[in-house]
C-alpha cells in the first residue's frame, strides 16, 4: 500500500495504482527496393488516427524507398460529429 497523500480528521486518501495491458496500433508501409532501407516515423495530432497521418507521410516524394511507419496514440475516444475512433496522446 502506498502512503496516504491527505489525512484529516475525517478521511484519508490514499493513491493506488493498477497495472492494465492496452494494445497499440501502428501502420507500416514496406518500401520498394532492397534493405537496408531508412525510416520515416510519423504520429497524429488530436483526434485523429494513424491513416490520417498515413496519407501525410505517402504525400511526401521519395517514400516508396523508405520504411514508412504510423504509430497511432493509445488514447482512443469517439469523434463527436463522425463517430469514428480517434486518438490523442
């Protein structure tokens, strides 16, 4: 148990935590040629996804000779207007 962070006369409170596995998602897009290849690493912004930020980095010119990677924040919630699941870190 860990120590109590408030003690008063009424109550004491006491910070605990909880070891809980999550699953992460990335995307990768192999590149044309023969390794070793270099990597371009991408991550979102708020409430958007790992396909978002996908589409960003195939935009950039030369990345079909590279190992393109877009890692997804853990963070998912629901996009009010659209319902689709998003992320933020």
């Amino acid at each position: 148990m860990d120590k109590p962070l408030l003690r008063d006369q009424k109550s004491t409170v006491i910070e605990e935590t909880v070891v809980t596995p999550t699953h992460g998602r990335y995307l990768v897009v192999p590149p044309v040629g023969v390794d070793p290849v270099p990597m371009l690493v991408g991550f979102h912004g708020y409430a958007e996804s790992s396909d978002v930020q996908l589409s960003r980095l195939r935009a950039i010119e030369g990345c079909e000779r590279w190992l393109v990677v877009s890692i997804q924040a853990l963070n998912r919630f629901y996009q009010r207007r659209t319902e689709e699941v998003v992320a933020s870190w």
